[in-house]
C-alpha cells in the first residue's frame, strides 16, 4: 500500500519523506535525488552564500525534471539579505523551507510565487504562531535531530504540536528519524511525514565528505552530544535556548562544560578553523543527529527514499496483528 495523504497531495510526491535543508551538505545533487526517487528534495541554503546559491540554483534548473523540489533558510539569516529570497523564487521552487526566525516578513513574497511555505517549530506556540502567518507545513523538530534545536523529544513534541494545529494544516516529524520504523511511528503519532537528515547526509550524492559520512555509519546514537562548543569555536553563537547537535569528538570532550575559557583561546579557535578546512573530523564537527546509530551503510538516495516507504508499508498493513499478537 502506498502511504497517500495531504502532505504528499500539496507537496505532489510519491512518498512522505522530506529531505531535510542541511546547510551545504543538502546541495542541488542530493536534493534532485531525493525528489527523482518520489521524496521531497529540499536545498539546504542555510546562512545564506549567494555565490553557492546562484551556482546550485542553476543545477537544479538545468536537470529539467518535472519532480517538484524545496529551498531551505535559516531565517534570521536570510533577514539580512532579503534579496536571496528573490533569487530562490525565481527558480520556481514548490516550497520554502524557513526555521529559526519570523518568517511573517516573507510570507506574502512565497504565496505571491505560488509556493507553499514550510515552517519548522520546536514548540506547541511556535507552531500554532507560524500556522497563523500562513505556514502550509509545519515541521516538529524534536530535541534528537542534528543540528540546532531544543531539548523536547518528538515522541510528546509531534503529537502535541498534531493536537494544536494537526486539524488545520499537515505535521511532519523531524529528529531521530532513519528508517520506515520511524515513518510508521511518527503516521502513528499523527505527523504526515518525515524529515531525514542524517541519514540523507550518509548518502552517496550529499555534498559532505567522505570521511564525515564514515563518522556517522561507526557512530552510536548516544555519540551525539547538544552543546554550544561547535558554534562557540567557530565563533557563530546561537542565542538561547539553541544548541547544536553533533558527534562526540576529541574537541567536543576537552571544551564541553568550558566554553567561556574556549571564547578566549584564539589559538584553539584558528586550529578550529584549520581541521574544518582540512576535514579532519577529530576537531571539527560532523553535525548528525541520534538517528546516526541507525545508519550503518552510504546507498544512493533513492534507495533511502524506496527501502524506508517499502518498511513504512509493511509495518503500516501488518499493524493490527501487531496489535493482536501483543494482547
């Protein structure tokens, strides 16, 4: 049975599974892929770099496919440079992707283009605020996923957020989500879909390195940690309450719980810098979720995308001898 429902009607895909807007690693490869195999492609624009926008912009229009994709921006970035939004719409995407910041200043500009706006939330009030401004989507992200975030779980984030504003508009599930056991749960949990981060990143077309992907298929899921360490050394820190999730590494466990003496080591800082450029995963981070214990191989997206709706289905119509054997 093929999983059909108001999420997959808007977004016009084949199967509930949104690539989620992963700054840089998300590029127009992987995003094409995702949406080619019946998911929901979205590029990861992050920050904001015009000159890697433009470019991947570009890609995405010449492949020509008919296959409906996404745009992603970390809002409070993109108010500072408004103009990407043009460039963004100009490509004539089926959705923008905003999360972390009002998204009220863009709304009219995307409805205006014809695309649908996808809000992600960490909070029943955040949820029921961007539902109000017009968000067609809305995206639950649970305390689990890589990345920024807070600490609630999806487990009693997704089904609240479903309980406040499930009625009006389709919830998706994002964080600790890497296969059809967790698309069925979060269908069960009244969520519409799922968001895939770090297993899309441990994919053959993401734009992360090799070595980084290799991190994430030997990393357990408790080898994540939520902290400030990553963005106090690259100097990029988030407001509160935002942490980020990444891998546990040797930078990680020496500067955790130390991060007010890490502000002011400009010598740890610039050898930051370095590994980042360099790659060298020991002490820069590999931004994965938890889900990164449930990843233990690097196939194309396209079998991500087939291998979790097809364990989707067959959990889904097996539920109620589930239910049966259990009582």
């Amino acid at each position: 049975m093929a999983i059909s429902n108001d999420l997959t009607r808007l977004l016009r895909i084949e199967h509930p599974i949104v690539l989620a807007a992963m700054d840089l690693v998300a590029d127009a490869r992987l995003t094409r892929a995702v949406s080619d195999a019946g998911g929901f492609g979205l590029l990861g624009a992050g920050y904001g770099d015009a000159q890697w926008l433009k470019r991947e912009l570009g890609v995405l229009t010449a492949a020509k496919s008919e296959r409906p994709f996404g745009i992603g921006f970390i809002t409070w970035s993109l108010a500072k440079q408004p103009e990407l939004l043009d460039m963004a719409l100009a490509a004539r995407p089926r959705a923008v992707w905003f999360s972390f910041g009002d998204p009220a200043p863009f709304v009219e500009r995307v409805k205006a283009a014809g695309a649908l706006i996808v809000c992600q939330v960490h909070s029943v009030a955040m949820a029921a605020d961007v539902v109000a401004m017009g968000a067609d989507i809305v995206v639950a992200q649970g305390g689990e996923a890589g990345g920024h975030g807070i600490s609630q779980c999806s487990l009693t984030l997704v089904p609240s957020i479903v309980d406040a504003v499930g009625g009006k508009v389709p919830v998706v599930l994002a964080g600790g989500a890497a296969d059809g056991r967790a698309l069925a749960a979060a269908l069960m949990l009244g969520a519409q879909g799922v968001v895939m981060g770090t297993r899309f990143y441990a994919s053959i077309e993401a734009a992360g390195r090799e070595a980084a992907k290799q991190r994430i298929v030997k990393a357990r899921g408790d080898e994540t940690l939520r902290s400030i360490v990553f963005d106090v050394s690259r100097q990029n820190v988030w407001p509160h309450p935002f942490t980020g999730r990444c891998l546990a590494n040797d930078h990680t466990d020496r500067w955790l719980g130390r991060e007010q003496e890490l502000m002011r080591r400009a010598d740890v800082l610039a050898d930051f810098a370095r590994a980042r450029e360099a790659g060298d995963f020991s002490f820069a981070p590999v931004i994965a979720g938890e889900a990164a214990g449930l990843v233990h191989d690097i196939p194309s997206a396209k079998e991500i995308v087939q291998r979790t709706a097809a364990e989707a289905e067959r959990l889904l119509s097996h539920a109620p001898r589930l239910i049966s054997h259990s009582m």
